[in-house]
C-alpha cells in the first residue's frame, strides 16, 4: 500500500481516536463528579471546586479502564466515514487488499497501546494516589491504616476510647497467620495521649487476637511491667490487612515488579498486583483485537441507515461480552483459579482469534 494511504487513513483514526477520548473522559468525569457529589454531601470541606479536582485526579486511571471501547468506537466510526465518503470503496476497487490496510493501523494502535503502558499509566497512579490523599484530607474514607515498607509493617487500629498503633520490624505471612518480630503497640486514648506502651520481642496475629511473647508494659507515672506471654483483642484481621494495602491500579507500570517482590519476601500473597501486571502487559494486543473487531463491523457496509445501525449494534455488543469475559478471566486470576499469564491473555488472543475468523470469512482478498 502507498505510504500516502497509510499515513492519510492513521490520520483519520488519530483525529477520530482523539474526539472519541475528550467525549468519554467528559462523560467519565460528569458522572464522576455527580458520584463524589453524593458521597461528600456531608463533608463540610468538600467544596465544588475539590470535587471537580478530585473527579480529574482520577479521570486518568478510570479512562483507561475504558480505553479498549475507546478504541472500538474510534476505529468504527473511521471505518464509517472512509466507507460513508465511498473512499474505502475506491481503495478496495484499486486492488487494496483490508489486510495491507489494517496492518499499518495495527502498528499505529500497538505504538499507543505500549506509550500508554509505559507512561500514560505510571501518570495515571500517580494521579490516582493525589487523589486518595485529597480525599483522606475531607474525610471521604480512603484512608489506609495499613503500610508496609522496608521500615517494617505498620498497623493502625480505630477504638472506641482512641485508637491503637502498632509497628513491627518485620512481619511474614504463614499458614493463615501473621508473624511479627520486634512488636511495639501503643495505645492512645481520645486526647491523643498515648495510656501505654507495649513492647514485645515477638508476636503473632490469629483470629483478631494478637498474642505477644517477651512483654515489656510501660505505663506513664508506673513501674515498666514484664509478662512473659499477651493477649490483645483486636479487629484486625489478616484477610483485611491484606486487602488494604496498595491497590495494583495506584502503582506505576514500571514500580509494579519491585513491589511485587518486596511484597512477596515479606510472606504476603502479590497475586492481584502481578496479575494486574500481566493485563497491562497484555493491554497493547488488547488494543488492537479491538480495532479488529471494528473492522469485522465496518467493511463492506452498505450506505443504508439500517445496515449500519445493525452493525454498529453488532459492534458494541461484541465489545460488551469481550468486555464481560476479560473481567471472568481477570476476576479467575486474582483468585488464582486460572493461571495470570492465561487469565491476562486469554481476552486479548480470543477476541484477536475471533476477529480473524470473521475477518476471514467475510473478506476475500
């Protein structure tokens, strides 16, 4: 194909690809908005103009969630316009084969699909923790008691007469149960002073109750207290603690396999993070089963309003169970049933299988 063809039809599917995005993040970010609305309608700090900052902290990280249909409605209407303005047509009577189109436009989507991988997304996390800190500042809930860092592992637990903190120097996961060395606990009563201070050598959290061994109580105005053996209720628990640290979505693409490695020597489970890891790996090919999905729809259409219609129909349905079968497989994932590297790819290869087969069938040439 004539480079002045390839570089007039990736025009085309740029500008389009370019409204197509400023119309979903618009709509994205209204109802974003009207959500945030309703969630701090009681917050006395969450003026209009923090919720609208909020709702674009977190346009970036949502508008890739929905960046596959992006790219299913953009290609779909290109295909449109070039076949509405016969000029798909003249290309075709001319000898083009749909194949000498569509590669080129497949190497312009898979070159977007890796820029917003490797760096539209480490942006968007970042966006998306300035938007988790704004929000702990009103009070919207996203506050994460729970941190684990080269530091050690801290823990911070709400009471009813204060709250408790708890810092260990190391911790590890085993058989259901957390292991903690070098265990201080400190508890604080409602006029944020702390009542007393534990300090073990080691401890370990079962069943919302933190047995300590090695004991040192310090009370202020007291004698320190040595027990050899502790028991402190707590509602804690290992499932909670586990889900309450770093959502996958809010770390960077290229922070993710540091995180995950650190995350596993400290005895957690990083499955989710490196199945999140595998789907953006898998995300540029995901791209580009869409665009061809678009094409199975938008070649050979005729000019009539109903064909189209029914087509575009087809489209946005196929799109939907694509969709609805990359969450089976990605929730399967997290969940260990499926392996990560099938849970990840299997959306992309099926639907750039299935489009294949389709284009195949439909297309002689």
């Amino acid at each position: 194909m004539q480079p002045t063809l390839t570089v007039y039809i990736a025009r085309r599917f740029l500008i389009t690809l370019g409204l197509t995005v400023l119309v979903v993040a618009g709509v994205i970010l209204l109802f974003d908005v009207i959500e945030l609305l309703r969630q701090t309608a009681k917050l006395e700090d969450a003026t209009l103009g923090l919720v609208v900052r909020m709702g674009l902290l977190r346009l970036p990280l949502m508008l890739q969630t929905a960046l596959p249909f992006v790219f299913l409605a953009a290609a779909l209407m290109t295909f449109w316009r070039l076949s509405r303005s016969s000029e798909l047509i003249v290309v075709r009577a001319a000898g083009v084969s749909v194949w000498q189109i569509m590669l080129p436009l497949f190497a312009l989507v898979l070159f977007l699909g890796v820029i917003n991988v490797g760096a539209l997304n480490p942006v968007a996390a970042t966006l998306f923790t300035q938007f988790e800190r704004v929000g702990q500042t009103v009070g919207l809930g996203t506050d994460k008691p729970f941190s684990l860092s080269r530091g050690g592992l801290w823990l911070r637990e709400q009471k009813e007469d204060g709250f408790r903190v708890l810092h260990a120097r190391k911790a590890h996961q085993d058989n259901g149960e957390l292991f903690l060395s070098e265990v201080l606990v400190l508890e604080i009563g409602d006029d944020d002073i702390p009542d007393q201070r534990i300090d073990a050598r080691k401890g370990r959290l079962s069943e919302q109750r933190l047995i300590l061994e090695g004991v040192t109580i310090s009370i202020p105005g007291e004698v320190p207290q040595r027990l050899p053996k502790m028991d402190v209720a707590t509602t804690l628990s290992l499932p909670e603690i586990q889900e309450k640290f770093a959502a996958p979505e809010s770390i960077s693409f290229w922070a993710l396999p540091n995180f995950i490695a650190f995350f596993e020597s400290a005895g957690f489970s990083p499955h989710a993070h490196r199945m999140h890891w595998y789907a953006l790996l898998a995300s540029p090919a995901m791209l580009c089963a869409m665009v061809l999905l678009a094409a199975v729809f938008g070649f050979n259409a005729s000019q009539r309003r109903g064909d189209w219609l029914a087509r575009v129909i087809g489209c946005t349905v196929t799109g939907f169970l694509v969709y609805f079968f990359s969450q089976v497989t990605y929730t399967l994932g997290q969940s260990q049933t499926l392996p990560v590297l099938l849970a990840a790819w299997s959306p992309a290869l099926v639907a750039g299988l299935l489009g294949l087969a389709l284009l195949f069938h439909l297309e002689d040439g």
